[in-house]
C-alpha cells in the first residue's frame, strides 16, 4: 500500500524495520500520480495545499493511524523544525526549503 503522511511517527505497536530515505520533489510527483493513488494521513491544510501545489495531487485530510504493513511505502512531507504549540493547525512556512520529503518504507 502506498501512503501520505505529515510525519514519520510510527503508531503504536508498529515494531520492524524501516528504511527512511531523502526524496525530492519530482519523487513525490511521481509517487502521488502513480496508480494506485496513496491513502493520506495528511493532518493539516496547510500540508495537503503544498503537496497540490507541487504535484498536482490534492490530498483527503484524515488524521487516523496509519500502520505501514511489510512492503508499504509512504511519503513523508513534513516541516524541517517543530511548530510553536500555540499556532499548530496554523500557516507556519510558505517556503519550499522548510519543507522535507522523504520516503518511509517498511522493510519486515
């Protein structure tokens, strides 16, 4: 199964072993165009406004667990630093180079 998520927090009980890579722009293009679309676990907005804005892809906003089974795959798009807790859910960057992509993948 393919994945979004707006952090690479596993949930609980999700013990394996991960592989957590750098990805760049164009690898989460292909990722969110590629068939089968990916479930999103995207929390926030904010998040799913810039995935469109550099895929093309709107995200669903859906904060349930997301448990990645052996052979799943997700890409990670999340804040380079931590948000103040006072402005969570809030616009907090509009720029490219506070932004990570990664790919996660469950390995066994």
């Amino acid at each position: 199964m393919k994945w979004l998520l707006n952090s690479a927090v596993m949930a609980s009980g999700a013990y394996g072993t991960y592989r957590y890579s750098a990805a760049t722009q164009d690898d989460l293009r292909a990722f969110c165009l590629e068939a089968p679309a990916p479930e999103s676990r995207i929390g926030y907005a904010e998040t799913a406004a810039l995935i469109e804005r550099l895929t093309g892809h709107l995200p669903t906003q859906d904060r349930r667990p997301c448990v990645l089974e052996p052979g799943d795959r997700a890409m990670v798009v999340r804040l380079k630093h931590r948000v103040d807790p006072t402005a969570k859910g809030t616009p907090t960057s509009t720029r490219d180079e506070d932004w990570e992509i990664a790919l996660l993948e469950r390995i066994d």
